[in-house]
C-alpha cells in the first residue's frame, strides 16, 4: 500500500504536466502564427516532434514499421490527428484568442462520441454522455452565438475551423482503434512523421520559409511547442495510458480547459468576454460528462 501512494502520487503529477503541456500548447501556436504562416509553424512542429519521437522509439529498441497496411494508416491518422487539427487551430488562432482555441477545441470527447455513436456505432448512448453532448453544443452556441450574429467574418470563420479541427481529432479518436496491435506511441510518430511529409511541400512552395523573418518569440514558442506540448506530452500521455488506463488519462481533458484559458490570460493579457465564461462552464460539464467511467455492474459470486 505504501508503495502505490508515491506511484499515485507521480501519476497525478503527470497527469497535471500533460494538461498544462497541451493547455500551454495554444499560447505557444498564439505567439507562433504571430511571425510565422501556420502551415510553416505545424511543418516544422511535426518534424521536430516525430523526429524525437522515432529517436525515443530507437533508444527503446523499436522501429517504425513501414509496410504498405501501416504506411497506409499513419497517413490516414497523420490527417486526422495532425494536419487537419494542428494547421486549422494554427489558422483560427491568427484571429481569436488562445484561451478560445483552448475551450473550442476541448470538445473533441463529443465529436469523438456522435462519430462513434452515428457510424462506428462500438459505444453505447448513456444519459451522461447525452447530457455531454448537449452541454458541449450549448457551450459552442455561447462562445460562437455573438460573432454569428454580427455577421460571418475572419473571427467566425476561425471559431469554425477550431470546431472543425476537434471534429477531426474526434475522427483520430475513432480511427486510433485500429492501431491496437502496435505500441502506443507508434501511431504517434508515425502520424507526425507523415504530417511533415504531407506539410513541408506546401510550406515551401505556399510560404517560402526563407524569406520569412521570424521573431525570436515566435521561433521560441515553435521548440516549446514542438518539444514540451507535442514530444514530451506525448510521452507522458503513453506512460499515463499505462499508469491509469484510458479513462483515467482523459482526466487531463478537462484540467486542460482552465488551464489553457489561465495561460492566456497570464502570458498573453487575454480576457475572455462574458458568454465565453457561460461556454466554458458548458464545455467543462460536457468534458466531465463524457469522460466518466462507466459503472461497472457487480457480478454474482
């Protein structure tokens, strides 16, 4: 018993690293697009990252398969999980606030949930998660209602590709199922690997990366991103799959909300209007709801 405290204790100081580690990851893209295009920032993430990520497979003894069948899915995944996602919130984050990334985003669980529920169909519909769904459409409808209503402009636009990039982790999500019959962290490199295959052909042929001239802050804010909330995050959240399963991991979904939105707020001066306060609660519950564990029924001895 006494040796399980300190494990637990470590898991849950894991944990809170992972969610300020991706929570931070929007402030990070933030300071990032401010000097650098988005497809340019997210190519050199995912080159950076899965280039640490293959090393720390080989210091493990691992290589990446490259057969036809898993060249196949890390590309699928490489689009769901890294294209689509990183350079739609890198686009949306030129136009709104990182603390609005960060609660928009944050209802990937729901979109997840609706794609297994609606086609996948391996997840049964339970009050909670209906419950979730609705307070996550609610909470979109408050932070993105007002811009709506003043008409379709750059700010609405970039509110939509930050939903539409959780709508695509949702899809990752699903898809992620198929990689069971590899090491977790796998699918991982081999989607960023693929995402800097897929992206650096359009960064140097849409953005001429060397005619940019980059501040400091931002090249600064690339490493942390592409280091500390892709490749270390990364890192942890395999470890935490193992420490805590899957629906203990998850936990991190909804300690990455406040979190996020408090980085914003300290580093980047952000102060979120009103109705996105109202969204975030409504986004939290809906985290919260969806992430649950499922109670278990009590076997007859």
């Amino acid at each position: 018993m006494a040796d399980k405290q300190p494990r637990l204790l470590v898991s849950l100081l894991m944990l809170l690293g992972l969610a300020t580690l991706w929570g931070a990851s929007y402030t990070f893209i933030k300071i990032g697009v401010s000097t650098i295009p988005p497809v340019t920032l997210i190519a050199a993430r995912t080159l950076i990252a899965g280039s640490v990520l293959i090393l720390a497979l080989r210091l493990r003894g691992l290589r990446l398969p490259t057969d036809r069948r898993n060249t196949k899915r890390f590309l699928i995944q490489a689009c769901l999980n890294t294209v689509l996602p990183f350079t739609l919130i890198a686009w949306g984050e030129q136009y709104v606030d990182a603390g609005l990334a960060t609660i928009l985003n944050a209802l990937t669980p729901v979109f997840a949930f609706l794609i297994n529920a609606l086609v996948v169909r391996h997840e049964k519909v339970t009050g909670a998660k209906s419950i979730g769904v609705v307070a996550g459409l609610v909470g979109i409808c408050f932070v993105v209602g007002p811009a709506a209503l003043a008409g379709v402009g750059e700010q609405l636009a970039a509110q939509l590709a930050v939903v539409t990039a959780a709508i695509a982790y949702g899809a990752a999500v699903n898809f992620g199922r198929t990689f069971s019959d590899l090491d977790p962290m796998m699918p991982a490199a081999g989607s960023l690997i693929w995402g800097a295959v897929i992206l650096l052909p359009i960064s140097l042929l849409v953005d001429r990366p060397w005619t940019l001239a980059p501040s400091n802050a931002s090249l600064l804010a690339l490493l942390a991103l592409a280091l500390f909330s892709t490749a270390l995050a990364f890192v942890l959240y395999f470890n935490l799959l193992q420490r805590l399963g899957p629906v203990g991991t998850t936990a991190q979904a909804y300690l990455r909300v406040p979190i996020g939105v408090g980085i914003g707020m300290v580093f980047l001066g952000e102060a979120p209007q009103p109705t996105a306060w109202m969204g975030l609660a409504f986004v939290i519950v809906s985290v919260l709801a969806m992430t649950r564990p499922a109670k278990r029924r009590l076997q007859p001895e």
